[in-house]
C-alpha cells in the first residue's frame, strides 16, 4: 500500500470537553499520520479515553474541531467515524462472548462501506472471509466458529482487533489494549500493532505500560489534567522522561 506519510489523516484541535463541571479536556491537540503509531500516555483521569471517544464520535466535544483527511467532520456517533475508516478497540472490547469469532467480527455492521457483497453472505462464506482476515493478521484461534467465551485475553483482544481492521480502517484506536494481557500475549498484540502500521494504518495507542510505548510508537504524546503536556518522535526521548511526563515533570 502507498501513502504520504507526511499529509495528517487525522487531526484534534483546541478540543475541550466538559461532563458538567468536571473538565476532562481543555483545548487539547492531537495528530496523526497514514502509517504513524501515536502512543498516548497520562495518569489516570487524564483524559486519555475521552480524546478517543471524541476522535471516534462516541462523546461530541464542548468546543474545538476534528479534521479528518484536511476536512472538518462532525461525528454524531461512532458510525460516522466508522464509515471514514476510523475504528476504535474500546478498554472493555465489548465483544459478544456467546457468539462466535466470526459473527462478532460482523456485528452490527450494515453494508454502507465496502462490504456490500457482505449482505447477503452465508455463514461458510462469512467463516471463509474470517479465517482469511485472520490469518492475513497472523492471529491464530482454532476456527471461526470458536465462541469469543472460550478465547484466552490474548485472543479476545486479537479478535477486537481483527473486528476493527475487517473493513478497510485507515486508523485504529486502542484503548490500553494489552492491560489485561499475560506478558506472552501482550507481544503478539504489539505485532499486530507493527503489521497494521505496515498496511498504511495510522494507529493511536493508549498505555500504560512503557513496554508498549517503546516497542510500538513512532511518537508519544503525554496529557496532564486534560491538556497537552509534551510531545516528542520516540527516538528523542526516554523512558525515563516519558514517566516524568505522566507525572508533570520537565526535565
Ligand atoms: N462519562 C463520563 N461522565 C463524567 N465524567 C467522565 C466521563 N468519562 C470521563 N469522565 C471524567 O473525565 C476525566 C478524564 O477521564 P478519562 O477516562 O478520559 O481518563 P483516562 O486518561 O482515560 O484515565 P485512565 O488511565 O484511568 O483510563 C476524569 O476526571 C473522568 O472522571
Ligand atoms: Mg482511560
């Protein structure tokens, strides 16, 4: 895949968001490019999840414009988003546990983007398409037809993965996607992470873990308190500084 690593695909500007008199985020800034991976840091409460939600359209900020492709946009809910290639993995994957992998990579999804001659497909068909997505993500499961309630919290956050890149996302926003992962499966994660950025997706990481950061990010960004605090291309700056960071620190 081609792309200009230099246009931003994605853009926040002087964001604000209020709940009430509580301010999660006040004229924050946020950017990314086709091909970036963006890791996000900030203590708890630090808006960090809020940003997505707004960049995803699930929360309408207070104040302040999102660009996507150069374009001012104004999302009334995630569809909005999803229908311009911005897909986001939530904390809490809200994965349907009962059904299996391969009805919730299509959950919900109505033919209104690329997935037209999905409509009428027949559940070989479907299973046939996820076991390909699947495989194309290196994620391994059993089969298609294996319920997400018997998937390990690797292969959970695999499939929400794989459910937010089945259909052509140009970005990929995860919310602390390793958090709940034994140390063997969060690796496998962070591969996805790298083989998505190969694709061309520009993705936006939350974490907490400078593991993550490190291995994955292209940039890193910090919040404080709502607002942006420093920012930096991961190869000028350390761990050391970044932790500093999260906790409103200038060296
Ligand atoms: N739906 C909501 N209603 C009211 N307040 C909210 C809501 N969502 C977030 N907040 C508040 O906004 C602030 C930022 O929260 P947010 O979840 O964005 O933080 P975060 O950086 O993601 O933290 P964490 O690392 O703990 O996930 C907090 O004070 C939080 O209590
Ligand atoms: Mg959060």
């Amino acid at each position: 895949m081609t792309f200009n690593s230099s246009d931003i695909i994605l853009e926040a500007r002087g964001v604000s968001k209020y709940f009430g008199t509580i301010t999660a985020l006040e004229n924050t800034n946020l950017n990314l490019r086709p091909g970036e991976v963006l890791g996000v840091v900030g203590d708890n409460g630090a808006g960090k999840s809020t940003l997505m939600k707004v960049l995803s359209g699930l929360f309408k900020q207070s104040a302040g414009s999102i660009f996507f492709e150069g374009k001012k946009v104004e999302f009334s809910s995630p569809r909005d988003s999803q229908n311009l290639g911005i897909e986001m993995v939530y904390q809490d994957l809200a994965l349907a546990e009962n059904l299996p992998i391969g009805d919730n990579i299509f959950l919900g999804r109505e033919p209104t983007r690329n997935f037209g001659p999905f409509k009428f497909l027949d559940h070989k068909k479907r299973k046939q398409l996820t076991e390909e997505h699947l495989s194309r993500l290196k994620i391994n499961v059993k089969s298609a037809d294996q319920r997400v309630e018997e998937l390990s919290g690797g292969q959970r956050q695999a499939v929400a993965i794989a459910r937010a890149t089945a259909f052509d996302a140009k970005i990929v926003i995860m919310d602390e996607p390793t958090a709940a992962l034994a140390v063997k499966e969060v690796g496998k994660v962070l591969d996805l992470i790298k083989g998505l950025k190969d694709l061309g997706v520009g993705v936006i990481v939350i974490s907490h873990r400078m593991d993550d950061i490190f291995t994955v990010s292209d940039r890193v960004m910090a919040l404080f308190q709502g607002t942006n605090f420093a920012e930096s291309q991961l190869r000028q700056t350390s761990r050391d500084e970044v932790i500093g960071w999260i906790m409103g620190k200038k060296i």
